[in-house]
C-alpha cells in the first residue's frame, strides 16, 4: 500500500500496488477505481491530497532497494482529481518518491 488518503464523501481513497481503490470502512469493501500510471515495474508510493481536493502521488522503482540499475528513474509524480486523469507533474523521472509536501502559500 503506497498511500492512504480520507475521501471527501466518506470512505478512504487507497493506492494499491496495481490499482487505486476506494474503501467503504463500514462494509469492509473496496471497489478499483483506477489503474495507476503503467511506467514499468512501479507502483504508487506516497501520496497527499493537495489544497484543490486532487490527490498527489510519486511512484516507485521495484528495483530501488535491490540496487539494480534495471529501470533507474522511471518514476513519475502525478496529479489526478476525480476524473482520474493523470498529470504527470515533472518533466523529469526519479527512483523513489517520499514525503510530498506542499508550499504554505
């Protein structure tokens, strides 16, 4: 699980290794929403709502920790709303992404 983030009408919005879901707490249920952005042996890493209510998340090389320089920086950080349109937010690629963060202003 790369990220965890509340949903504005309830439930919470999941980033899953092979897709985006939504989890109904109270049924115990959860529905796939979206595929992640298909960038070749990654998955969704961390991951923040931003001040607009769209959700911010990096991606992360599967390779990272076995040092292998299979697929070195071919992460991307994307931004998608409700409508899961993916945009991707850099105009360069990374290994891992942690900790988003946003500007007070």
């Amino acid at each position: 699980l790369g990220f965890v983030a509340a949903r504005a009408g309830g439930g919470l919005l999941l980033g899953g290794e092979d897709a985006i879901l939504s989890l109904d707490e109270t049924a115990r249920e959860a529905v796939v929403l979206a595929a992640p952005p298909a960038e070749g042996n990654t998955r969704p890493n961390d991951g923040r709502v931003d001040r607009d209510g769209r959700m911010v998340m990096g991606m992360y090389n599967n390779y990272h920790r076995a040092g292998a320089s299979q697929g070195e920086d071919n992460s991307g950080l994307y931004r998608f709303g409700a409508d899961f349109e993916y945009e991707e937010l850099l105009d360069y690629k990374f290994r891992v992404s942690n900790c988003c963060c946003f500007p007070a202003d």
